[in-house]
C-alpha cells in the first residue's frame, strides 16, 4: 500500500475517534455538574444517555458474559474492517470512517462498561435516537458504502 | 466482495450505540428477564410444635397482678394516711402555741 494513502487513512481514523473522544469527555465533564438537558435549539438538545448496548438500545443485558460476546464481535468487526482498508479502492475510505467510529464506541464500551450519547435531535414531541459523534461517522460510511455499491456497480456493468 | 460488504453493513448496528431517549431516562432494560429467575415462595405451614406450647401458669399471673395492684394504689403512691397524721400533729401544736401566748398575756 502507497505510504501517502495509508496516512491518509489512518489520519481519518485517528481524526474520527479523537473527535468523538474530546466531544464525549466534553459533554461527561459538563453533566458532572448539571442533569438538566442542554438547549440549543428548538430541534436539538444535548441530554446524556448511557447505552450499554448497540444501536437503537438493543442487546442491553445484565449479563457480564451477553455484554463480553457482543464486544468481542465488534473487536472482530473491526479487525474485518482493518484487514480491507488495506485495498486501494474508493470503499477503503469509507471503512476508515467506520472504524474511527467504531475504535471510539469500543473505547467507551472497555472504559465505562457503556457508550455515552449525548446528541437528541428532535422534531417537537418526536425524539430520534440519541447518538454520538462516532455514529454519525459510522452511520454516514455505512451510507457512503451503500450509494457507492450501487452506483459501482451500474458503471462496471454499463462499462 | 459484494458479500462482504453486505455483511459489513449488517453488522455495523453492532458498532454504533444510539438510544431511544424514553429508555435512555428511564433505565429500562428491553431485554430483561429476570421475572423468571425469581425464585418461588414455598406455600405457609404450621410451625412443628404448634399444638406443644406451654400454657400460661395462672397462679403466678394473679400474683403478679395483685403486686400490680399495691404498686398502683394510690393511698400508697401518695402516703395520705401518714401526711393526715402529721398535718393534725402539727395543728395541735400550733392550737397549743395560740393559748399559750394568750395565757402569757
């Protein structure tokens, strides 16, 4: 692999998950202080949420040993993930973004045995799920993987 | 690779960690089942010697009531008879101090 592109990558990940991490320590930092919700604006406040499960709250066992599973399959994940970030195609730079996020929710979920979400977008009474910095990156290179899928394909067929 | 990829984004909902904010405040866990780890309560029996009890022993009772009685009497508590004796005491002397003093006279 060409030196300038691994650091372009590893400069995304290690970018993403310094992000997430200052944001994260940031918001817990405040809310040792208050409980209230933050107001910013009429569609968004920050509230801090702890998840010890995975998205959308699932899996939130008691369990140590549910709890030890689920993040030894993410390691896994991870691992899948830096082993083909290693091609050269445009879809490595979207494993990049999903690593740094996913290196950032692991930290968390090693450090305090949870994830902290802390941003709450709503629209009036409608809460959509609170996140973090690092699933915006993950969701956003999921999305990215998705569209380029797509449309790679329709070109290579066309072609 | 397309397979790969189609695990890929089936598996990030293991990386990100969003909530639900009515959970989140709440501290519910969804997928809890500890209703039926709760152990059973054995149904009520009779203790074993139920039947076996000592009776109460009626002579000791009364006199401990009848002890409960001196203590309360009030004649007792508050000495009536001795205080009476020692107030007319004290009159006849205080009688026999008033017609001395006017025999003296």
């Amino acid at each position: 692999m060409n030196k300038k592109i691994f650091l372009i990558k590893f400069l995304l990940i290690f970018l993403i998950f310094l992000t997430d991490q200052i944001s994260k320590y940031y918001i817990i930092n405040v809310f040792k202080s208050q409980n209230e919700e933050i107001y910013l604006t009429s569609f968004l406040n920050f509230q801090l949420i702890w998840n010890e499960g995975i998205a959308f709250g699932l899996l939130s066992f008691e369990n140590d040993l549910y709890y030890n599973s689920i993040t030894f399959l993410i390691v896994v994940v991870i691992l899948i993930l830096l082993f083909l970030i290693r091609n050269n195609d445009q879809s490595s730079y979207f494993y990049s973004m999903i690593i740094g996020g996913a290196l950032g929710n692991l930290t968390d979920r090693i450090r305090y045995s949870s994830v902290p979400d802390f941003i709450d977008f709503h629209i009036y009474n409608f809460h959509w799920f609170v996140f973090n910095i690092a699933d915006i990156f993950i969701t956003l290179g999921v999305i990215c993987l998705i569209v380029a899928e797509i449309f790679f394909n329709k070109n290579k067929i066309n072609a | 690779m397309h397979k790969i990829n189609f695990y890929l984004i089936i598996f990030s909902i293991f990386l990100t960690s969003c909530q639900s904010i009515k959970d989140g405040l709440s501290g519910r866990k969804s997928e809890n089942s500890d209703e039926f780890l709760v152990k059973k309560k054995n149904p009520l029996v009779m203790p074993p010697k139920f039947m076996e009890l000592p009776k109460p022993k009626e002579e000791t009772f009364d006199k401990e009531i009848s002890a409960i009685d001196e203590t309360n009497n009030i004649e007792n508590i508050l000495n009536i008879e001795k205080t009476q004796s020692v107030n007319s005491e004290k009159s006849d002397s205080a009688e026999d101090f008033v017609l001395k003093q006017l025999k003296d006279k």
